[in-house]
C-alpha cells in the first residue's frame, strides 16, 4: 500500500524549503504532517499520540529556528516524528522501527537534525543544557538550544536536576513544556495536581486570552494570533 503525503509536504525535503512558505501555509503544512504520520502509522505501526500533539510545534521550530545549527532536543523520542519527516527523512518514514529501517527515536547517526540519542525519558533538559554551555564556552553567541519536555517525563529527577543548574547556568536556552496530560501509565504525583490546577485556573486562562488579545492589536502580534482564536 503506497502512502502519499500531501501536495505541500512533499515539496518540504528539509526545513529550508519549509522557511520558503508563507506563514499562511503553516496550517495546511501542519494538516498534512498529521495526516501523513496517521496514514503511515496506522498501516505500518508506531505511537500515534506523542508527535501528533506536537505537529503545531514541531512546525514553527524548524520555521523559526535555524537548525541543525540551533539544536533541538526531543523528550521523548516518540514525539520527534513530525521532526524526522520535515528534516529529510518523509519518503523512508514507512520503515520507522522496522529492521535497518529509521529508528522510532532521534538518533544522532541518522541525521545531523538529531542533535541527541533519546528514547525514554527525562534527559533532554540536561542534555539541552550542555549543549547551550559548549556554544557559550566555543563564543557561539548565536546558537539557540532547545528541549521540548512532556508533563510525564518532567516528574523524574534528572529533569529536576537540569533544571536546577540551568537556572544558574546563564545560557541561550529554551524548555518547552508539552504539559498533554498523556503517559504510558497516568501521572500521579504533586507536579501533575499542580500543572492542572494552573491550566484549568479561570484566572490562567483569563490572563492568557487578555495576552492574546493584546497582542492582536500589535503589528507583531497579528502573525501571532492562532487560528480561529484558539
């Protein structure tokens, strides 16, 4: 059974011809990437949720970012997907974790794109962060690190642990928390009742949209404003 990606996704090889797109395509690029890891997973296998929820943010990284040259880091691997195929790797994306097929992880032998060996769970911070120390160290004052974390990875210790000395650190680093309320078993725990009391919070969310709509009447902001006021 062939699978075909979408007519934009197939022009998409690496994320330079991604950046050649008007911001306005982002949504069908992201429409298209979601149906392509849905058509390609359900027939060939795979984990559905992890990257389909970060098919959005997968997306402006690469649009935003310069990579391979700012590097991202992705915990846990299952999200990195969406990144595999926009980084050169769409047409081979059927043999994902089929034998001498792609790996269901980033991995560095793969592709310069995958900047760290992950799969489970929780060492992204701190990977990220010695990243962002050696650019600082090397005077690469342009380089941006970034490590995207879900809320089930985040309650181990050793993301604790990076957080705790990238606060000090001084470094050009980003953590991006993909706070989805979804695991392999529920999160329990103080830091999962506490992530949900601040996104279901009236006042979290009023704050958030009096932003949104502040930023709306910005000229910067319009390219900001999500689709449909979501």
């Amino acid at each position: 059974m062939e699978i075909l990606p979408g007519p934009l996704l197939r022009t998409i090889d690496s994320p330079s011809d991604l950046k050649k797109l008007p911001r306005e395509k982002l949504h069908q690029v992201c429409d298209e990437l979601r149906q392509y890891i849905i058509d390609v997973v359900s027939v060939h296998g795979g984990h559905f949720g992890a990257s389909l929820g970060v098919v959005e943010l997968t997306t402006a990284l690469h649009y935003v970012y310069n990579t391979p040259y700012d590097q991202l880091v992705w915990d846990v691997g299952h999200q990195a997907y969406g990144h595999k195929i926009l980084t050169g790797r769409r047409d081979n994306f059927v043999t994902n974790r089929k034998y001498k097929g792609i790996s269901g992880f980033p991995k560095r032998s793969e592709s310069e794109y995958d900047t760290f060996g992950v799969g489970h769970s929780s060492t992204s911070i701190s990977a990220a962060l010695g990243m962002a120390m050696a650019a600082k160290y090397k005077g690469e004052t342009d380089r941006k690190c970034v490590a995207v974390i879900g809320d089930g990875a985040m309650t181990a210790g050793l993301a604790f642990e990076g957080m705790n000395h990238a606060g000090v650190a001084d470094t050009d680093m980003l953590i991006i928390l993909n706070d989805n309320c979804m695991g392999i078993d529920p999160n329990v725990g103080a830091l999962k009742e506490y992530l949900t009391d601040i996104t279901t919070s009236p006042t979290y969310n009023k704050v958030k949209d009096d932003v949104w709509k502040l930023l709306g009447k910005l000229p910067v902001g319009e390219k900001l404003q999500p689709r449909d006021g979501a």
